[in-house]
C-alpha cells in the first residue's frame, strides 16, 4: 500500500508552488519579468538584452527580488 504521507507532502508542495507564484504574480511588471525570466533558466545577460538593463543590475535585482519572495512566502503574505 502507498504511505499517505508521500500524498500529503505532494500535496503540500502544490500548496507551496501556488502561494509563490500568487507572490510572483503580485510583483511590479519588471521585477516580474525578471525573475520568470531567471526561474526559465536565462542568464543575467540574456535578461539585461531583453530589458535593456546591464547584468550587473539584472543580478542585483534577481537577488532582491528572491529575498522578498522568500521574507512574503515565510510570512504567510497569501490568501
């Protein structure tokens, strides 16, 4: 018989998955783009040509953006 338990922690991973993208979906259009742009796996180059930003700021703003995520995830900032 299955555990239950690997179905629950599944289902918390959904759970998990749908809160941060609901934090994504809530971002400015920019900050947005950048880090869907990041998760699809393009480089800070690729994402500076697309946005016409330096990758130097693409990677800093990547990396505010991740933490603002995390800090609203780890609050429960969701409905």
């Amino acid at each position: 018989m299955p555990d239950g338990r690997s179905g629950e922690a599944a289902a918390g991973r959904e759970y998990d998955l749908a809160r941060l993208l609901e934090l994504v979906q809530r971002l400015k259009p920019l900050d947005r783009q950048l880090i869907l742009s990041y998760l699809e796996g393009m480089d800070a180059a690729s994402i500076g040509e697309i946005t016409g930003l330096s990758a130097g700021n693409v990677a800093t703003k990547i990396h505010r953006i991740k933490q603002i995520l995390s800090r609203r995830f780890h609050e429960g900032e969701c409905t």
